[in-house]
C-alpha cells in the first residue's frame, strides 16, 4: 500500500495525514497552555518526527512572533535540522563553536544547537533565551538538557522521541514532562506503507557472562569478551550466510575491537565489508558511508555510531551483534532499516543478543503511556538472561544436524533426566555422564577417523553449553565459574573419550591383521 499525500506545504515538503494530526493535537495543548508547559510527543524511528518539529516551528513563529529554538545531541544532526528548516522557508543559525558572537537584534527566527555548545554560549552571554516561546528538544530520551533550563524559564518545551524511556536510569520523563502525546505505532506505519516490514530471525546466545554497568547495560570489556571468540563470529557468519547473503547489511556491535573481528572476519570470507567507529576522521566515515550507498550487497559493522543521524533506505538487513538492555538503543538499531523504497517493502533482522525475548518484536504493541508514567516497573519486568535461557529449547540447525545424519535420535532433555535421576535416588550428576555418552555415540556413529569425530565434537559446542546451562539450573544454586569448569570437563572428557575409544578400536583392528 503506497502513502497518500495529504497535504504539501509552501516549500515542497510533503506532509501525511498522521504527521498533519500529531502537529494539530500539539497545537491544542499548546493553545491550552500559554504558559510554561513541557509537552512529550513520541513517534517511531522512521516516522518523521524532524519533519513534524520543523512545520510546527514554522507555524509557531508565524503565530506569535517569537524564536524557536531546537536542540540536538549529536553535530550531524544540527546540520540536517538545518537543511530541514530551511526546506521550511525558516530562517535558521546553528549555534556552533565558531560562533563567537550574535548581532541583537537579528533576523534569525530559529536557533539550533548541541547542548554543551549552547550551554556555553549561554554561560558567556553570547545569546540569550529572552525572546525564544518555544525549546524543542530532539532525541528527548537523552535528558541532557536540564543544565539549560535555568536560562529558560518563560517559554513551552516540546520533547520528541522514538522512545520516552530516559537514557538516564535515575531521571524519570515524567519528572521534566507534564504530558506525553503518542503517535503512530510501528505496525500502523507498516500497514498504511510508510515503513517496511521486518521478518527477525532470532539466533540463542548464552549470555550469562556478561556484566552490567553503571548505566544499566551490558559493559563493553565484558561484552568483548563473549563476542570477540571464535564461535561466536562463527555464528554471526554463518547466521548472515544463511538468511542475509548478498543484501546490503549493517552490523551492529557493542565494542570497537568486536567491530574490527567481524571486519576481518568477513573480509576473510571473501565479502565485501568495511568497518566504522567514532575514531574515523568526517572524510573517512563520508568515504565509507558513500561506498555503502553505492554498494549492493555492502556490509557495514560499526558501532552504535549510526543508530542516529543516518538514514540510508537502502538497507535490506540489520544484524544485532550485541546484547542490550536499552529498549531506546533497540528501536534504534532496527529502525536502520525500516526505511521503505518502490522495492523494497521488507528488511531482515537478526538478533545474535537475545534482543527479541527480552523486548518483543520489533512492531509488537507497546504501552509507552505506562513505561512513562512508571518507567521502574517496566525496567523490574526485563527478563534476566538467566530466565531467558531457563526458557530455551535447542534445535540443532538443519545444517549441523546433517552431520549427524546416521543417528536416529540425537535429542536428549536435561531436565527429563533429571526429574528420573531424582525419581531413582541416584546422583545429580548421573546426567552429565548420560548425556556425554549419547554425545560420544553419535559422533562415532558419523565419523570414520578420530580426526572427524573431534570435529564433530567441537562442532557441538553449543549444544553442550546449552545443556550445561539447563543441568545447572536444575541445581538452582551455582557459580558462573562453576558452570564454565563444566563446560570445559565435559568437552574434554569428550574429546578424550573419542580419542581413547578410537585408539582401541584402530589398535585392535591391527592386532587382527597380524594375527
């Protein structure tokens, strides 16, 4: 279903009839509202909230005569607030570092500025905030803006956001805003044609060893640790073989040394793929984000770098090589790709973090009246990842299980065995010695030399991690150290069996030809 234009404003920016609805509903508190008001409009990633800002700027000015000004969190996005206002007809400045001084009076009618630069400006008297009504707050979840409100006492304060879910796990919206209007949902955006539908491909990582900082999510050291080893990128390659191959991709990840092992991981694979962190100068990160728009099948790994301030519709797949605990940082990764196009319709997500069983799919329904009102309640009711891999179930892929091909049966259920060990007064314990037996059987069942068994056995790993996972929560109290010294026995006693039992059998067959 293609979008029908509702209306185009003096300047040829086109509106739709949501943008037109969200912009009169604003008005009306506005209206209501004189005085000192903050109003929070939320809407999704892809929905244009730069283009409903920038129209109720216009129509604000023209009503009262006074400034506007518009604050953002990153550079790029002052200067594409910039080029939008000026598509507006608006009169704009960007307040930057190299603005050492402003006539007063002057003809410009709207401000835009990053908050640090601003604050500065304000602190040195450079500017002043006398005959601005209206602040508007962009990317509004950051809450960095509260060090300036002491030089804006009089006016409205307009918040838009894609998520009104403070960054800040000790600031509550609802402490800064008076009132939050909710716009369209993502899947109304989806089914009227104005976003592209995303298929999520969701691939069980074990993510028990990662730590927690100060601000809620995951820690980049620990984050490395599990992400930068070799099975992981094993499965992000062959997770991008298997449901991305040839679409151009963006890989996100939480840790430049990560980022830099996928780049030389795929570029290893023969694929074509460059890598972009914060360290790049503007010339370079321009260099590679145009090859990435003129590039097919590109892949692009990066970090968190372009979860603002970038839009590039063409891209057909998005990788969430990380784990989060941020619902906003979510939204944000996944919006890369909803941008639609007269082909494309459709984008692939997928999720190596456990990403969808700790949020939902992406276009699933969210009350974001209540994450506002008790923003606690919602983070309390994040799963753990420890209660998320209580919940797995492991499904060896078609792939493997072709390597397995000559047994009959390759399942074995922890907590079953268990539930029967206890039933039989026997040790706990007994089902880790079954399930090494099963694992040596049908790794000799499918293997000719010792060789092809130890890979069969190393090709295992994570099923062995899942099941160990699943042993220990049956135990309720253990240790992550613990846990890891199991992992690492029972892939030795594996391995160790497989080379005892073959030795015998290639020592006894050469025994019998001698004889």
């Amino acid at each position: 279903m293609e979008p029908q234009v509702s209306n185009e404003n003096k300047s040829g920016k086109q509106l739709y009839d949501y943008q037109l609805g969200a912009i009169d509903e604003i008005f009306k508190r506005l209206e209501n509202h004189p005085a000192r008001y903050n109003l929070l409009y939320q809407l999704p990633t892809g929905g244009g909230k730069t283009v409903i800002f920038s129209e109720i700027a216009k129509r604000y000015i023209r009503m009262t005569g006074k400034k506007v000004l518009i604050l953002t969190h990153r550079i790029e996005l002052c200067a594409q607030t910039s080029h939008m206002l000026d598509d507006f007809g608006i009169n704009n400045k960007i307040i930057n570092s190299a603005v050492k001084e402003l006539p007063v009076p002057n003809d410009y009618m709207c401000f835009v500025a990053m908050v640090e630069t601003l604050n500065n400006r304000l602190r040195d008297k450079i500017l002043d905030l006398d005959n601005v009504g209206l602040l508007i707050i962009d990317e509004a979840h950051y809450n960095s803006f509260g060090k300036l409100l002491r030089f804006y006492e009089k006016g409205v304060l307009l918040g838009v956001t894609a998520t009104p879910l403070s960054s800040n796990i000790n600031i509550r919206m609802r402490d800064t805003y008076d009132e939050l209007i909710v716009g369209e949902s993502i899947s109304s955006l989806i089914n009227k044609g104005y976003l592209a539908r995303a298929t999520t491909w969701h691939y069980q990582v074990g993510l028990t060893s990662l730590k927690i900082g100060m601000n809620g999510d995951y820690t980049v050291s620990s984050s490395e640790r599990l992400y930068n080893n070799f099975a992981m990128q094993d499965k992000l390659l062959s997770a991008y073989k298997e449901k991305s191959l040839g679409k151009k991709t963006l890989i996100f990840n939480n840790g430049i040394a990560t980022s830099q092992y996928v780049y030389a991981t795929f570029q290893e694979a023969g694929f074509n793929i460059r890598h972009l962190d914060h360290k790049h100068s503007s010339k370079e990160r321009r260099d590679i984000l145009d090859w990435f728009h003129e590039t097919p099948d590109a892949i692009l790994t990066s970090v968190s770098i372009l979860t603002t301030g970038f839009d590039e519709p063409t891209v057909e797949s998005i990788i969430l090589n990380r784990a989060t605990r941020s619902l906003t940082l979510y939204f944000q990764m996944i919006g890369r790709g909803s941008r639609v196009l007269p082909k494309k319709k459709e984008f692939t997500v997928i999720d190596l973090g456990n990403n969808l069983n700790r949020f939902g799919l992406w276009d699933s329904p969210v009350d974001w009246h209540s994450i506002f009102r008790n923003p606690e309640a919602y983070l309390a009711s994040i799963m753990s990842d420890e209660e998320i891999e209580r919940n797995y179930r492991y499904t060896m892929p078609e792939e493997l299980r072709q390597r397995f091909a000559k047994s009959i049966n390759i399942d074995f259920d922890v907590e079953e065995e268990h539930d029967k060990a206890l039933a039989s007064l026997e040790r706990p314990k007994v089902v880790i010695e079954r399930s090494l037996d099963q694992h040596i059987q049908i790794c000799r069942e499918n293997s000719d030399t010792t060789a092809v068994a130890l890979e069969l056995a190393d090709l295992l790993k994570e099923e062995i991690h899942f099941r160990i996972r699943g042993y220990a929560g049956c135990l309720r109290k253990t240790s992550e150290s613990y846990v890891k010294w199991l992992q690492e026995d029972y892939t030795r006693r594996l391995k160790f069996a497989l080379i005892r039992r073959n030795y015998l059998e290639e020592a006894t067959d050469s025994e019998s030809e001698s004889n």
